[in-house]
C-alpha cells in the first residue's frame, strides 16, 4: 500500500522513546516506529473487538443453530 505523508503532535517523552528506538537500531527511523506502533495497536483494537462482539453470542443457541445446520448437511454427505 502507498505510503502518505503526515505531521502529528506527540509528547516529548513519547517522542524521546521513539528516538532511543531509532538509536538503539530497533527501528530505522522514526517513522517506521511509529508505523509498527500505530499497525499494532490498530491489530489489538480488532482483537478486541471480535472479543466483544463474541462475548454477545449466546452459546446454547450457537450451538443450537449448529447442530441444525451439521443436521441439514449431512443429507448432503455420501455413505461410506
């Protein structure tokens, strides 16, 4: 994916992190630091959510609507 440039206000102590990062030979520079931060904190978000949206399933119901389904498709399946 193309890369775009940005400007972005950031603490000092954040940034001061950054740069030993960047020093320490951890990162290349500090754009790719902030890159991979941003990249896992966006991946962590996702996770969460998934989590969440999981945790509002009803799991007698999934399975329910499983074994439907597992029913239903086994007509489906040759014999052995």
């Amino acid at each position: 994916m193309p890369s775009r440039k940005i400007a972005i206000t950031m603490d000092a102590g954040i940034l001061e992190e950054v740069d030993r990062l960047v020093l320490e030979k951890t990162f290349p520079n500090r754009s790719r630091a902030i890159q991979q931060a941003v990249a896992a904190s966006l991946e962590r978000l996702g996770k969460r959510r998934l989590l969440r949206e999981c945790r509002k399933l009803d799991p007698k119901q999934e399975r329910l609507e499983a074994e439907m389904g597992l029913t239903e498709d086994s007509k489906e399946w040759p014999e052995y």
